[in-house]
C-alpha cells in the first residue's frame, strides 16, 4: 500500500512539474511574439521623420518625361511598368510616380495615394475616354526629404490599356483607346499640406512644400490584342 501511495505520489508531482513547464514556455514566448508583431508595423513618415530618398537607375531618370518645375526646384514624371512603345488592347501595367529635387536646396514635400489627374488626348487632340473608381481604403499619407538630385520613387495602382479593359480590383483607371490609337497622357499631381494637430486645430508645419506639380508627356499606341510580342 505505501509503495502505491509513493508512485501516485510521483505521478502527480511529474504532472505539476510538466504543466509548470508548458505555462513558462508560453509565458516566455508571449513577449517575443508581441515585439515579433511591432516589427512587423511599418514606419510612420511624417515632418518629423521624413522618408529619405530611394536610389533610381540614372538612365532611368533621363528617359522619364519631366514636367516644370516648382521654385523649389521639385519636379515629378509617372511611367508605365514594362515601359513600351506599344500595348496590346487588354494589357494591365503598372504605374510609378517620381519626385526629384532639382534644386540647390533640401526639399521636404507630403504626397499620398489618390493625389493625380488624368489628361488623356489622342494623336488628333481629342479627349480619350477613361474608367475609373475611386480609392478605398485608408489614404496614408507620407513625407519625404530630399537632397538636391535625391529622388522619391512612389509605386500605383494598375491601368488597363485598351477599349477592352475595365475599372476595378488593382486597375483604378482603364485607357478606354481603340487599336490604332497613340495615346498622350500627362498627370497633374497634388502635393498635400502637411499639418499637425494644436490646440485642437489642424496647423501648417513651416518649411513642408505643398502645391501642384505637371508631369510631361507619356506617348504609346494601342494595338490589337495579341499585337506586342515579348
């Protein structure tokens, strides 16, 4: 009976020292999961943490269609992904906008996502019909700082090229241009102020440029479907 009673006993105190066990692992390992979590959190940018500048290819930069401009010498182009003279009709690309300081100064400037306007003419001047949808989701905003030459590449949404192509899922804008068409497009882009809350007021923060930028002209045609070889 005394043997039994010590292997009960036994049973019972390796069952505590197991559970014990269990209960500091996952004590242990609740903290590293938490801080694994924060660095998964994306950097917040704003006046007081600007984003630096991201290198750029410099052919790159010397084919990019710039427009004028401002005093402060930030200029801005957007280029279509693959960069072609010609897409098919149905073809979804991507779409890159680019900010460089070309000025003598730094330059710190607010941009976010939905902040452009189309301008899409054919080779005779006339207006070439769009499908859009607007923006959802969150419009997170984020401050740059660049140094003269610096450049801030900022990647958007999706376009459809061609008459076929619709609005919708990662394509916020569809080139509705029918085969045989050269599209020119340029982008007027709108640099947001940056302001901080006092008081309970939104108030300007000094030195952050806000404004309207014009990118140059991008010109392609629009061919058949099937009509561009890779």
């Amino acid at each position: 009976m005394k043997c039994m009673k010590r292997i009960i006993l036994k049973m019972k105190m390796n069952r505590a020292i197991t559970i014990a066990a269990i209960l500091l692992f996952v004590v242990r390992r609740w903290p590293l999961a938490v801080l694994h979590a924060a660095d998964e959190t994306p950097p917040r940018y704003d006046a007081d943490n600007p984003k630096p500048a991201k290198p750029i290819d410099v052919e790159q930069l010397q084919r990019l269609a710039w427009g004028s401009p401002a005093t402060n010498g930030l200029r801005a182009a957007c280029y279509f992904e693959p960069t072609q003279e010609a897409y098919s009709d149905g073809e979804v690309v991507e779409r890159w906008k680019v900010f460089q300081n070309s000025g003598k100064e730094p330059v710190l400037f607010t941009v976010g996502g939905g902040d452009y306007r189309w301008s899409v003419i054919d080779q005779q001047d006339r207006k070439v019909p769009l499908d859009q949808v607007a923006g959802y989701g969150a419009l997170r905003l984020v401050t740059y700082r660049l140094e003269p030459g610096q450049v801030a590449e900022i990647k958007c949404s999706s376009v459809g090229m061609g008459a076929s192509t619709k609005a919708g899922g990662l394509a916020d804008t569809a080139i509705h241009a029918k085969p045989g068409t050269t599209c020119r497009v340029r982008w007027e882009l709108q640099v947001a102020e940056t302001t901080r809350m006092r008081n309970g007021k939104a108030v300007p923060v000094a030195g952050v440029w806000h404004g309207t930028l014009m990118t140059g002209e991008v010109r392609f045609r629009i061919v058949g479907q099937g009509g561009v070889s890779r």
